[in-house]
C-alpha cells in the first residue's frame, strides 16, 4: 500500500500502522485502495493501446494465438482493449438504463431500507414498506409481460 506522501508500499502489519486510530487506518487502506485502482484503470487503459497496436500489425486469427500463449487471459485482454477503445463506458450506460436494471436499483434499495426498518424493530413502518415493494414488483412485472407480448404474437403470426 502507498503512503499519503511517498510510493513506498504502506506496512498494514507494522506497529506504526497498528497504533493509529482505527479511522485513520481505515483512511488510509481506502485511499490506498482507490489509489490502486486509478493506477490499475490507467494500466489498463495502457495495455489495451499496446494490445491494439499488436492486433493491428498481426495476421487475422493469430493475435488470439498470440496472447493466449503469451498467458493472456481473455477478460483482461477484451476489457483493456474496449477500454482503450472507448467503449467500456457507453457499454456500463446502456446497461444501467435498461428497464431492468432501473427495477433492480429501485427495488433493491427499498429491500435495504426494509432490512434496516425491520432491525430498528419499526414493524409498522417495515409492513408498509413490504407492502410497496411487492406492489412495485408486481407493477413492473406486469409492464414486462404486456411489452413482451405484441412480439410473441409477431413470432407467431410469422
């Protein structure tokens, strides 16, 4: 792990790092953390220009040869080449904006909320709450179901 001011890995098991407070422990593991993350994104981004490049001066059917015998995994090839591509962002928007994806957000955070009502012991509160998610979910299967209908009719009549 970093240090705030240096590039020296961060000891987590040394005495220095085990006598600050736990907050400040805590602060420095997520910023190391995020730390590593941009890092990795950027290398990422690096290593799919560097693949591109490859892939660009290789004959079709061998860069996949090429990688996996170079020990490659494919997830990380495809990942930092559509990252270096641009294509990592547009992928996550379209995927968030879905029908979906809307409904698992919404629902999920109202199961949350329902966790935390019914530990706080707000029976009354949780009960109403319940009482939405299930007409939510409900509502919006419903909604799939008659969107998806007029195209079974279509398959059909073809």
């Amino acid at each position: 792990m970093a240090n705030r001011g240096s590039k020296k890995p961060l000891a987590v098991g040394n005495d220095k790092f085990r006598a600050l407070p736990p907050a400040e422990q805590l602060d420095l593991l997520q910023l190391n953390a995020r730390a590593l993350y941009k890092i990795a994104e950027h290398e990422a981004g690096e290593l799919g220009r560097a693949l591109l490049r490859v892939r660009e001066r290789m004959a079709h059917g061998q860069f996949k040869a090429w990688w996996t015998q170079a020990g490659m995994k494919q997830a990380r090839v495809s990942y930092a080449m559509r990252l270096a591509e641009g294509k990592v962002g547009a992928a996550k928007e379209r995927l968030t904006a879905t029908p979906r994806a809307k409904a698992l957000r919404s629902v999920g955070g109202k199961l949350a909320e329902l966790y935390d009502l019914a530990e706080a012991g707000k029976q009354q509160h949780a009960q109403k709450l319940f009482d939405e998610i299930v007409d939510e979910i409900k509502l919006r299967f419903m909604a799939s179901l008659s969107l998806r209908k007029p195209a079974a009719k279509a398959a059909r009549a073809s």
